[in-house]
C-alpha cells in the first residue's frame, strides 16, 4: 500500500498555531501522529512524505523519532527539509526534489507527480 503525507512540521511548535492543529503542545501531537501512523501502516508500505516533515530537523530527537515510525519512507525535500546530517538520509529508501510514479486505487490507474512545490507544468498534464 502507497500513502502519501506532507507538511508534518515535526518538532517545530508554531505548527499547532499556524495550522489550528487540535494538539495541546508537540508532546501530545508527536504522540498521537506515531500512534495513528503505526496504526495504519505496515513495515512493507511505502510513505511518500512530501516536504516538511520537520523545520530545520538537524536534531537527535526527530531522527530517533522518525525510526520509530512504521513503512518504507520516501521523502520529497520540501523548503523546511535539512537534510545535512547523514544519519538522516539512513531514515529514508528514497530522498529526493521530484518524482514520477505510477499508483493504483480501487482498480482504477493513476500517474502522480510528487513535488512539495507548486509546479507550473508536467509531464503528461493534460492527463
């Protein structure tokens, strides 16, 4: 199974604020997004996270984070992706800007363009 997530905001307080998040503080959001997510998906599901899984994430705390969620992860960097620390690339099967792939839900075919950014034009749009 294929899931796809973005703007998760790990880690960064002002997300609850700016989004109208229904959390407390980030003890209460961080614990309920890893019990949903672990709830939902399986070690062999892949989870597109498309940008901004944290702000600035170069911290010990999202990266032990992180391994405790459940999939094959790939993350499509958005604007708030630090990406700088090696141990981080060791969360992911996949890093990268952009990507093409092909999905199937419910029997019926699809070929997505995954972008944290809004893009002008792409592959095959017109389909």
């Amino acid at each position: 199974m294929n899931y796809y997530i973005s703007d998760l905001h790990l880690f960064q307080e002002t997300s609850i604020r700016f989004d109208e998040r229904p959390f407390k503080n980030l003890e209460e959001m961080h614990e309920i997004i890893k019990e949903k997510w672990n709830c939902k998906v399986n070690n062999g599901d892949k989870v597109f996270i498309l940008g901004d899984i944290s702000y600035r994430g170069k911290n010990e705390n999202l990266i032990s984070y992180i391994s405790t969620l459940k999939g094959q992860k790939i993350l499509i960097k958005g604007n708030h992706d630090d990406v700088s620390d090696y141990r981080y690339h060791q969360l992911f099967a996949d890093m990268c800007d952009y990507k093409e792939i092909h999905d199937s839900v419910k029997g019926k075919n699809y070929d997505l363009v995954l972008c944290h950014y809004p893009i002008f034009s792409w592959k095959n749009m017109g389909k």
